[in-house]
C-alpha cells in the first residue's frame, strides 16, 4: 500500500470517527444522564455517573402512563407506515407502468408536497380533522402523515419501479398476467429494500413527531410519547433525569426498526441510483 493510500485511509477513518462521535455523543450523554444524580448531572453533564442511579428507569418501566404513550405512538407510527406504503406504492407503479394523458402533470402536482412546509397547513388540517369527526382519535395523527409523506414515498418507489426489468412485466402480460396481479406477484416481492427504505423513513418521522398530536389529541389516554414526555416534565420540571431517562427508552423502538432494516436501506436508496 503506497503512503498516499495510506493517509487517505487514515483521513477516511477519522472523518467517520468524528462523524460518529457527533452521532452518538448526544445519545449516549442521554443514556447516561438517565443514571445520575440531580447533583451529578449539573457537575458532570457528559461523562460517567459517579453513582449509578437506576431508579429513574425502573420508575418508568413500572409506570402505566408511559406505557400508554409508548404503545399510542407505536399504533400510530405503524399504522401510518403500512397506509403509506400501500398508497404511495400502488400510485408509483401507475406511474411507471401505465402512460395516459396527463401521468407526467399528475406526478409533478403530488411531489409538490416535497416543498410544502407542514407548519402552514396546521390550521386547515385541524378544520378538515375537527369538521370529520376524528379530533382526540388516532385517525387524526394517521391520516394526515401518512398523506405528508406521500410525496417522498412516490418519488423513491417510482425511481425503484422505473428500474425494474420492463422484460419481466412483457413476458407476464404474455402468460394473462394483468397489471393488478403482476404488482402482487412481482413487483412488491422484488421491492423489499424500497420498501425497508419507505417504511423507516415514515415510522422515524412518525415516532418523532411531535406538532400534530398536539394540535389534534386532547386526551392523555391517545397521547403519543413526546406529548407524554410534555406532560412527564410538568410533572417533574427540575428532575431532568427522570426526563433523560424518559427519552432514552423511547428512542428503542425507532432504534430496533431501524437495526432490523438497515440491510436494505442502502439498497433502496440506491437502487434506481444508475439505470440498466
């Protein structure tokens, strides 16, 4: 190996190195501010507890309330990532699939969403959501993000499905095999990693989000956790601990969906990267 090779590898290797630190820093110093004292947190904020403190998280392990938020937010991620990906899915194969007039129109309107700020539309969707009936339910977290993400959605299955080989869909067409068929049969098995890529997006953002439940739920029993944690703080505003402790279980869930799929992330995102 030549010492040019040698010290771009070496840059490469630090570049990640601090790039992890700035990744892992914060989530790690949550962690471990979980397991500190009030006084230990305010003198040693980031490094390691003087004494391990794990009553903050066996507190809320035994606590229903936290459980509820966890589970709300749960039903409602998920539920949103399988009503996206049915939706955006089926509309991108139209897309790549199907030429009729004014296909090209339609698409260029639906990813206009990728530049539409959400904040400006939280006043008409709170009419549109109260005039339905579904304030203070979990449809009312559902629907509206799982239509923001749409946008994204389409974008990444209609570049996925344009590459697919049009070879495959011809010789089915010749056995009978319909549109609607060959998108079950072949399309959604050929399209896991997309698929991974789209559904970790939405539940992330879904799991994160914290604006919308708290213009549409009013109730604590369908509060989502960050709305949980808004409530946990109230309860003990100086004992931030119990908060960092509080944040560090919810991140599991969306760390774990993650870590499950990750092997097809890369895939996804660069599958329709370079054509043939």
């Amino acid at each position: 190996m030549s010492r040019s090779n040698f010290l771009i590898g070496l840059f490469k290797t630090i570049a990640l190195l601090i790039c992890a630190a700035f990744v892992l820093g914060p989530i790690i110093a949550t962690v471990l501010g979980g397991f500190k004292s009030t006084g230990d947190l305010r003198v040693n904020p980031l490094g390691l507890p003087k004494v391990w403190e794990t009553q903050f998280y066996l507190d809320l392990i035994v606590d229903p309330a936290f459980w509820r938020y966890m589970g709300n937010s749960l039903v409602i991620s998920l539920s949103a990532v399988v009503l996206t990906l049915i939706v955006a899915a089926a509309a991108a194969y139209v897309f790549a699939q199907i030429r009729f007039f004014g296909s090209r129109f339609l698409l260029s309107y639906l990813l206009l969403g990728l530049v539409f700020p959400f904040a400006t539309a939280i006043l008409p969707l709170f009419i549109t959501v109260r005039d339905l009936g579904l304030l203070d339910t979990y449809w009312a977290v559902i629907l509206p993000q799982a239509a923001f993400g749409l946008s994204l959605a389409i974008l990444l299955f209609k570049t996925f499905f344009d590459q697919l080989p049009k070879e495959l869909f011809e010789a089915a067409y010749v056995e009978g095999c319909g549109y609607i068929r060959f998108f079950w049969r072949f399309t959604l098995p050929l399209s896991t990693p997309i698929l991974a890529t789209v559904g970790v997006f939405v539940f992330v953002q879904s799991w994160n989000n914290f604006l919308l439940p708290l213009i549409v739920l009013n109730s604590r029993e369908v509060f989502t956790w960050p709305l949980g944690m808004m409530q946990f703080r109230g309860e003990y505003l100086t004992e931030w601990n119990r908060t960092l402790a509080f944040i560090s279980l919810t991140l599991i869930p969306a760390i774990v969906f993650f870590l499950a799929a990750q092997r097809y992330i890369v895939a996804g995102l660069t599958g329709g990267a370079v054509k043939g």
